[in-house]
C-alpha cells in the first residue's frame, strides 16, 4: 500500500484547494478523511483528481462513500 500512498500523494499535490492537516505517508489506513482536513467537497476535489490523473470516468457517488485514507487507496488499487 505504501506505493499507493506515495501515488496519492503526487495526485493530491496537483489538486488545487485540497490541503492535508498531515502526510498521508505517516497516518494509518484508518484514518479518517476529515483527521486530514478532507471535508465533503474535499473529496469530490480528491475524486476529480483521482479520475484526472488516470483519465477514467466513475460515477462521483462513489467519493461519498469514502471515509478513510483506506477507502481511498482502495479505489486506486481497484482501478
């Protein structure tokens, strides 16, 4: 998962308006999204990020469904 991590954390670098409140190299999987300062429209940031980066398209409602940084990471290995 740890290369997933430093993926995301290239993503979130290119996302204007998303600021974490920590590294997501030094949390846990578990950690909630809002511990990191991602609110609601945060992940539709990080969502749009995401799907840009890999030029995808997903339905949006899957960003509501994520909670953690696991939840996150998850998408990405999915995809």
């Amino acid at each position: 998962m740890s290369t997933l991590k430093k993926k995301l954390k290239e993503i979130i670098k290119t996302i204007d308006d998303l600021y974490l409140n920590k590294d997501i190299l030094d949390v846990a999987e578990d950690t909630l999204l809002k511990e990191l300062g991602i609110d609601s429209l945060g992940r539709i940031n990080l969502f749009y990020g995401i799907i840009d980066h890999f030029g995808i398209e997903v339905d949006e409602k899957i960003a509501s469904e994520w909670k953690t940084l696991g939840d996150v990471l998850d998408f990405i290995e999915d995809l």
